[in-house]
C-alpha cells in the first residue's frame, strides 16, 4: 500500500522585512519539504531560504508569487525562513514523502 504522508504547517509574515522561522517540528529522514505561498488579493512576492543568512541575500533565496513553490531536504522546518513585500503573506510548509 503506497500512503503519502504529508504534515502541513502555515506561517504567516505579519511585517514586511520581518523574517519569520519555521516551527521546531523535526523532519524524518527521506521526507522533504515543500514551501508554497498561498493566494492573496494583489500580487505579494515573497521570499524563501533554509537559513536566517540567505532570506536577505538574492543569490541564495527563492522568489515566490501566490501558488509558487519550493522544495528542499532539510532535518527540521526552523531551517525555514519566510519573508514578503507585503504584510500578512501566508506560506504552507508540508513535509511530504
């Protein structure tokens, strides 16, 4: 039997330039995560990386619009770190076989 598990968490960017981590929810071994910002009215841009360092650095953050995503192997969603444009940017992070 092929069951996926997934654990969906949402994080949501109160201020713009804010950065906001991921919760400490460990992520076993052979899962990995998935960032996807989720609809708004207007067009916020958000921004992803799996350090606290690389949210502020272009060449190491991913640029999302509503519905993007981004995948990655990471041990725990604190590695996370979300920020947007715009105040109230609300991001989904599944963890998923």
């Amino acid at each position: 039997e092929n069951i996926q598990e997934v654990i969906i968490r949402r994080v949501r960017v109160l201020t713009s330039g804010e950065p906001v981590q991921g919760p400490d929810i460990p992520v076993p071994e052979g899962y990995h995560v998935t960032v996807r910002q989720r609809y708004h009215s207007g067009d916020p841009q958000g921004r992803v990386a799996f350090s606290r360092n690389d949210i502020g650095d272009d060449a190491t953050r991913s640029l999302l619009y509503d519905g993007d995503s981004v995948s990655g192997r990471v041990s725990n969603l604190n590695k996370v770190w979300v920020d947007s444009d715009t105040a109230n940017t609300d991001f989904e992070l599944m963890v998923e076989r």
